[in-house]
C-alpha cells in the first residue's frame, strides 16, 4: 500500500463528513484551522502540532449545539472567534470567549450611545453659553478703552521693571550653572533605547530549501550550519569567513542530505528536529516517517536508525556522544547506542505522544508528553526513577539547567515549571503567561558554567507574544519583554549569557539586552521564525523562516 500523509488523510475524512450532510461552514472553517495547531496558515508551521479535522470539526458541532441561536447567529458567534483561540481552547472556554467578545462589542454600541449623547449635551451647552459670551464681549471692550487711557509713562515704567528682573534672573541661573557644573565635573552623554535595525544588506541568506525551514544548530566545532526542512531534506552549510552579507556560500560550500530515494520528495519524511554531537562530527536528524539518520559533516549517510512507529520530535546526544536520544509520536522514547547503532533501551511510558527529551547527563534523562506527564528515567532502570505531574494540559518542553540539577518544563496550561529529583512537587510554578508556553531556555551562566559570576535565568516564550525572564534563586519574575505581535517559537541565549535572540511568527528576530531587558538591535525578515542559534563565539547568530530560507547575522555590540 501507499504512504499516505496526515493532510491527506484529514482531507478524505473531511469530505466524507461533507458528503455525509456536515455542510455548516463552522466545519469547513474547523478542518482548514485544525490542519496545523498555531491556527496560522498551512505552509507555516512547526511540525508535530497536527490536529484532525474531526476533532475541530466536532467542537465547532459542539459549539453550536450549546447555543440557543439560530444558524445565522451561530455563523457569527464562529466570526469572533480567532483560528489560534479555535485549535487551543476546548467548547467550554470557547464559548465563553465568544459571550466576552458578545459583551465587548455591546458595551462598544453602548458607549457608541452615551458619545452622541454626550455631543448633543455639549451642543445644548454651548448654545446656553453663546448669549453669555456675548454679554462678556461687551464688557471685554470697555475694559479695553480703559487700558488705551493708561499714561505712555506709566507703560514705560513697567517695562523697565520688567527688563531689570529678567536681567538678575539669568545673572542668578548663570552662576547656579557655573557652581553645579564645576562639582559635578564633565557631563554625561545621552544613551539611546532605540534599537539597532540590521540592514538585508548585512544578512548573508541560504537558499536552497523548497519548504519551510523548522530546525537550524551551529556545529560546536568549526563553521558548520545545519538546517532541517519540510522538503524532506537536511542541508550543512559551510559560512564562509568575513562579514555577512558582502560574503555568500558557494554552491560546492553546501552538503543536501535527502531523506528520500529518487526524484520526488515524500512529505512523510520532512525533517523535524537535528542534533550535531558533541565533537561536531557526526550530524543527527529525526523525520516524519520515524526514522533518525546518522550524517557525517560531509553529509554521508552513515546509518539509519528503524524501530519507531512514527514521526520522531525530538532527538539529543549525550555529552559523551556513545548515546543518542529520541522522541516519537509513538509514546516512546529510545537511548541508541552509538557504537552499534542498536536500540539500547526503548521507554514505553507515555499514553500519549512523546514531545520532547532531555539529557541530564550521560546516563539519565527527562521526556514529556500530550499526557502532561514528565518522566525521569535512567538507562537500565526498567520503570522511571522520578514522576513529575503537575501540568494540566500537554508539556511541550523539558530542559535541564546546566549543571543538571534543576528541570524546567512549559506546556498549553500557560505555566513554566521548575523541578528537582529531590522534591516530588514542582519547586516553582510560573504562571504570568496568558497563553501556552511553547518553548524554554537556560541562560549558560551561574555556578559550573564557563560564566559562574551571572545569575542563573530561565526565557520562557509563549503564543501570547511574549518572553519572561525568571530569577531561579528568587523564584519570581525579572523582565517581560514584550516585543513581538505575534507568538514566539524560539529563544537563545548567547554564550556569554548577555543577550537573548528571539524568533517569532511576526516576522522578526529581536536580540535582547539581558541586563537592561530591552531590545538592542533587531531584524525584519520575509517570513514566520522557527528556530534561532548563535554559534559558540556568540559573533554569528542563524534563523529559520518559513519562507524557506536560513539567515546568518554578524553580532556586534
């Protein structure tokens, strides 16, 4: 039998409830939003957030079912309603966006009202006053006829009293100025909080790909960029030195790794995630059809890794490098061994798809589920060492803090979580998102990192289009660094743990000041952001957009 894609078959399943009498254009509406979560056209967006069309096309059913309004009135209680709140919000919070935004645009007629009545009482007003002001005309007139009767002398004289106090006014703030300036030595220079735009000009662009970007990683070791697309294929690109934008790869300088046989791509095997080793020779990239390849940095197919049963979201090395990690819509999680390339250990404790996976060191990891559970297992152990349940709704991603004592989680109930092997509850709950939390990120700084005098801090981004720095030690929120207009999809701290990048689906990539909390230069580009990298000086930083191209920036403060 053929392959058949999600998309496809979330088509014929469609078509066969049109067919069948579900005509109600809150269906049709429900399987274009419910192609992709993100509620944001089909071409752009990360993979992995598939949801059928049954699912949204029976919300929207249900939706209308709870409604004591006719077809019509239903048809536009679906208008106020927008894809994003429509893929990630359940009947019950629907509804009750729909009777806020009922209520909102009421108040809005009803201020509407009191406006018109508040013009047509100035009117009134202003007519009672008319008579008034021409009665006081009169008077003005007089009182001006008296003025011209004053003597020249007497004008003249006020004049000069006048000039002689303005004069020993600007004698006094002349010496005032002289005495604070000669304590207060030389004066200091204004400091602008505009930020710095980076010019097309200076952007070195890599085309190639035939589909939306997803995942892009800088090799720890030389000038090696990876990229991950949904044409089925990976690409390394070597970036040549000197400064971006004046200097472009060669087409020799880029290594296309096909994730497929023959001429055509197959969607099934779009890559959704990759990984270099820690010595960055060896490439790693998961796909769509469950299958984690093994390139060298020359792009050689080294090996092909055949156990999951579906698409594949995450995939990590250890430090070490003699074992990789992987994540699967099949519930699973498997450590590899790198040596033989076999399955070492398959973990099957989700009942949900597996999001993400996370190395606390060579021997032991973290994953996370659509079930809402994190799991802490360790390779031999047969059931997982720690249980972490808290969240309320899926957890989108789990990440270790450098030195590997606390775990840091986010998910669709809008929080960010902290945890720690020692305790069974979380140790914070971070809960000033509005919307879900998409992804998270450690700065490289505090005790055990290469920057041991900076705090440690946590970047949460989330699709209410913002980024929040916590202070770990605290437990409370440093900065809200509201940027973007549009959900987030990626943060990364810079190596010296001084400027965090962001990526959003408005198109622009913003480099934050960590210290200050503001944004120090930022760039426009043609399309969502899915990932941003820096390299491991920090002087280059990467982009992936939707509109199928990586971008390289130089970084200079």
């Amino acid at each position: 039998m053929g392959a058949i894609t999600s998309a496809e078959l979330n088509f014929l399943v469609f078509r066969y409830l049109q067919e069948s009498g579900f005509v109600h254009a809150a269906f049709t509406l429900g399987y274009e939003a419910g192609l992709h979560k993100g509620g944001i056209d089909g071409n752009v967006v990360p993979p992995g957030a598939l949801i059928t069309v049954v699912q949204k096309g029976l919300q929207y059913i249900e939706l209308e079912a709870n409604t004591d309004e006719n077809d019509e009135e239903a048809e536009k209680d679906f208008a106020l309603l927008e894809p994003l709140e429509i893929i990630t919000k359940d009947v019950e919070e629907l509804q009750r966006i729909v009777k806020r935004k009922k209520r909102e645009r009421l108040q809005i007629d009803v201020d509407k009202d009191k406006g018109k009545e508040k013009e047509c009482m100035i009117e009134d007003h202003e007519n009672r006053l008319a008579g008034e002001r021409e009665r006081e005309r009169h008077g003005k007139e007089k009182d001006k006829e008296r003025e011209k009767d004053r003597t020249e002398r007497d004008r003249v004289e006020e004049k000069e009293k006048e000039r002689e106090k303005q004069n020993t006014e600007r004698i006094d703030k002349f010496k005032h100025e002289e005495d604070s300036l000669a304590s207060a030595g030389p004066t200091p220079m204004d400091v602008t909080t505009t930020p710095q735009e980076i010019l097309s000009a200076d952007v070195t662009v890599l085309e190639g790909h035939s589909s939306e970007v997803f995942a892009c990683a800088w090799s720890p070791t030389g000038s090696l960029l990876a990229s991950g697309s949904g044409d089925s294929t990976a690409r390394i690109w070597t970036i040549p030195d000197g400064p971006c934008g004046s200097i472009q790869p060669s087409p020799a300088s880029v290594h296309v790794l096909k994730n497929f046989k023959g001429r055509t791509n197959e969607k099934s095997k779009d890559v959704t995630t990759l990984d270099w080793n820690g010595e960055g020779t060896l490439l790693a990239t998961g796909s769509y059809d469950g299958q984690a390849r093994i390139w060298s940095r020359d792009g050689e197919l080294k090996q092909t890794l055949s156990r999951h049963k579906g698409p594949i979201f995450s995939l990590k090395w250890n430090r070490k490098g003699d074992c990789l990690l992987s994540g699967s819509v099949d519930k699973t999680a498997i450590v590899w061994d790198t040596k033989t390339w076999e399955c070492k250990q398959q973990y099957e404790f989700h009942s949900a798809p597996t999001l993400d996976v996370d190395w606390r060191n060579n021997s032991s990891f973290a994953t996370c589920s659509n079930d809402n559970m994190i799991y802490f297992c360790k390779i031999g152990d047969p059931r997982p060492v720690k249980t972490f349940g808290g969240h309320q709704k899926e957890v989108n991603a789990i990440k270790w803090d450098p030195t590997g004592s606390l775990l840091a989680s986010c998910s669709d109930d809008c929080t960010a979580k902290i945890w720690s092997v020692k305790q069974d509850k979380c140790v914070y709950d971070f809960k000033e998102h509005s919307k879900e939390v998409y992804t998270i990120r450690w700065s490289p700084t505090g005790p055990g990192t290469s920057n041991p005098n900076q705090q440690l801090l946590l970047a949460s981004a989330s699709f209410d289009s913002t980024i929040k720095l916590w202070d770990v030690e605290q437990g409370h929120l440093l900065y809200s660094l509201a940027g973007h207009v549009q959900p987030v999809y990626s943060v990364a701290f810079s190596p010296n743990g001084e400027y965090l990048a962001s990526g959003s689906l408005d198109q622009s990539l913003h480099i934050w000041s960590v210290k200050e909390g503001r944004i120090v230069k930022t760039f426009r580009g043609s399309g969502g952001i899915f990932e941003v990298c820096w390299n491991k000086e920090g002087s280059k930083l990467a982009a992936c957009f939707s509109n199928n191209t990586v971008c390289v920036m130089d970084f200079r403060m």
